[in-house]
C-alpha cells in the first residue's frame, strides 16, 4: 500500500469512527430531549438540544422542531467557531451555546427549555435578577449555586451571557426560557430536575414558609463539594 493510499484509508476509518459516535451522540440527545417533553419542558416549537463531540465539534438541532418529535435526522453539526458542517442552518439561539462552550470548557452539554414551573415565576414582583431561585437544599446549592436572569438583549453579542456560564450551570434569559448546562446531558439534566423542583416546592407554599439557605451556607457547601 502505498503512503497515498495508507492516507486515504486511515481518513476513512478515522471518519467512519467519527459518524458512528456522532450517530450514537444524536440517539442520546433524542432520548433527552423526549425526557424533558415527558417532564413537561416542551412548548411549541421552542427550545434546543446540544452537545460536543471528542473532537469539540457541536451536535444542535434544527430549527421549529418538538423536543417530543425528535429523530437523529434532526440535528446539525457545527463548529465552534459556527461554522455550519453539516444539516440545515440551526435557530440563531445556536450562537448562545457557541459562546457557552467557548466560554467554559466544563460545559459539555446544553438544553435551552421552556421550564414548567420556573417559567411561572418570572411574572413575580421584586425578584433578584442575580439570583431568581434561592436554593433550598444543599443538593441545589451543590448543583446551581444561583440562578441569575439577562434581558434577551444580553443574551448574545456581548458575550454577557457566556461571563455567566463560566460561573454558572444555568441562566434564565427573558422570553427565550432557561439554559442549562452540564458535564454530560445527564448532568445537565440533573441540573434542571433541581432547579424545577426547587421552583415547584416554591410555587406549593408562601415564601414566609421558606427557610433559605444563606449565602455562607452556601459557599461552604461548595467549597466541600465543588461541581
């Protein structure tokens, strides 16, 4: 075999490697993506699903597509730079998870949702926009530290949104839902299972009902157990 033909052979191998878990990467986020419509995250045609491959290339979907109805053709890939490499040309909202995981190298996996009970509490007076969701436990604590909210004109091109996500495992960003991040889509997943059922024990009882944990909770929590 000559050293042209080794080349060309080994791009194939290299390449077929790459589709096959690109392949078993899109089944993993159709799965999630049914996880969070079964937990009622999906509404309408809003929302987005991604994650980087070993090679740091990012799986998205498409755009006007239900978290519920998604196939393994429903995604693109893209770089981090936004190059488009293959699939159709993912929503604008791409450009957040772009900066998110050029931001912070921790983060593997985003989910961009319609949260079910979060949702119902940005309506609320007198919330602190630097933390929405005080945590009421220390698995949230250890998880979301706090939960800050950005006017949909920060979320993108000032890169406000990506400062927060290098501290941050999610941000609600005003009429486009909350972005949560993770090491993996468990992770991420994870994340919003807290912070939902945080927000659901919120809406069941009167805030004079709560107990919050303190700011010095709080960091000795994750000083103790670093996420």
């Amino acid at each position: 075999m000559t050293n042209e033909n080794a080349a060309v052979h080994w791009k194939r191998i290299f390449w077929r490697c790459g589709m096959f878990g690109q392949g078993d990467l899109r089944n993993k986020l159709v799965n999630y993506g049914r996880k969070l419509f079964l937990q009622g995250h999906d509404v309408g045609e809003r929302g987005n699903l991604s994650a980087q491959m070993e090679d740091g290339t990012v799986v998205i979907t498409t755009k006007g597509l239900r978290m519920g109805k998604l196939g393994r053709e429903h995604f693109s890939v893209v770089s981090l730079k936004g190059d488009l490499i293959s699939g159709d040309l993912p929503e604008w909202e791409f450009q957040h998870h772009l900066d998110i995981y050029n931001a912070n190298p921790k983060h593997k996996a985003i989910f961009t949702i319609t949260p079910k009970h979060i949702s119902k509490l940005i309506s609320e007076e007198n919330l602190n926009n630097e933390n929405v969701l005080p945590a009421l436990s220390p698995i949230v604590a250890m998880r979301t530290t706090t939960l800050p909210k950005i006017p949909l004109f920060r979320s993108s091109g000032s890169r406000f949104l990506a400062e927060k996500a290098k501290s941050h495992h999610a941000v609600l960003i005003d009429n486009i839902g909350l972005v949560v991040m993770g090491e993996d889509l468990e992770d991420a997943l994870c994340n919003v299972e807290e912070l939902e059922e945080t927000a659901a024990l919120r809406m069941q009882a009167a805030n004079d009902n709560f107990r919050y944990l303190s700011n010095e909770e709080i960091a000795e929590i994750n000083a103790v157990f670093a996420h």
